[in-house]
C-alpha cells in the first residue's frame, strides 16, 4: 500500500455507500493502518446525494480530501461520480457503476437521463476508468444490495486501495451478521 491513499465514495441513499467506506475503514484499521473519515448524506433518506472522503495512512490529520487529491473514486451512480471527478488526481483511478438511479424529475418527464452520455465523459475524462455493469451484477447476485459490495471487489481488482479481497471478506465477517457472509463474499469476487 501506497504512504497515503484518499478515497470518495459517492452515490445516492440506500446504495450502501456509507457501509462500504464502513468495510474499507475496518479492513485497513485490522492492519494497522490509520484511517479519517467524514461523511456527507445530504437527504438520503430521499434519494438525495451522499458522499464520504476516506483518507488511509499514518500521516494524514484531516479526513477531508482536497480538489484534485483522490487517488480514488468509487461511484455507485454515474451523475454522482461526474460531480465528485474534480476530486481526482491527475493519473487516478475510477470505478462506476453503469446503472443509474433515476432522479425525480427524469422519472416523471420533466426531464431526461442520458446514461450514456455520462458514461462516454467519464471515458473521455478518466485516464483509468472501471465500469462495472450495476445491471448484470443485480441480476447476477439476485439482489441491488450487494452493488456495494461489487464495487468494491472492482477497487480491490484496481490496485488503487491498497487492500485485498482477503482484507475485505475478513470486514465483512466483522461488520454484517453471519447469514450475509456468502452473499457478499459472491459480490466481492464477481467480475463485470
């Protein structure tokens, strides 16, 4: 593992975004490793944006991470890891979910989603850039709740963490009750 490494981990509420900063803060604390954290959840209980900076190192004071600074953003929804890209630092990494979380107003008509259109900035903006297929992994899986879960076998896969799969299946087995352990364990290691 790098001296530091900084983390955004952004989506919508219910995506289990804070869970999975939850998995990555336990893992690196099991090995010694110093970890910051600040969380963001804005109207999560609505859909509404949520955020957290995970910082990992020794040296590091602040959990906050500054423009430009990530080494990492996992993004469980494409609108929302477009928003946090000035974040990221030159050469860092990406790892985005494909499936979007309708706002409001598209799924009413007001106005539209064009998925695809984010995806396409994304790779035009993202020297390195891991789209994991959000869709095929909850059909998969059986289940949209181990998205989390998935993405984060991508970041492990990445190299931009600094954890292994080992290190997260032992947080899982701290963190979630006994009869989640298969489900999630089928999540970290599922490739797509």
């Amino acid at each position: 593992m790098a001296d530091e490494i900084s983390i955004v981990m952004c989506g919508v509420g219910g995506q289990g975004t804070i869970l999975a900063s939850r998995l990555i803060a336990s893992a690196a604390m099991k090995k010694g490793i110093h970890v910051r954290s600040a969380e963001t959840i804005g109207m999560a209980q609505r859909g509404g944006s949520v955020f957290t900076h995970l910082r990992l190192g020794s040296a590091i004071a602040s959990p906050r991470i500054g423009r430009g600074k990530a080494d990492l953003i996992i993004g469980f929804e494409p609108a929302e890891a477009v928003r946090m890209l000035p974040y990221l630092r030159q050469g860092g990494h990406v790892v985005v979910s494909s499936r979007p979380i309708m706002p409001v107003s598209a799924s009413i008509g007001a106005s539209s989603y064009p998925v695809e259109e984010i995806l396409q900035y994304l790779q035009d903006h993202v020297e390195h850039l891991t789209v994991v297929d959000g869709a095929r992994a909850e059909q998969e899986l059986g289940t949209a709740k181990c998205l989390n879960v998935v993405l984060l076998g991508a970041a492990v896969r990445s190299g931009a963490i600094g954890l292994s799969q080992a290190d997260i299946v032992g947080a899982i087995h701290e963190r979630l009750p006994e009869k989640l352990h298969a489900l999630n364990e089928r999540a970290l290691y599922l490739e797509g």
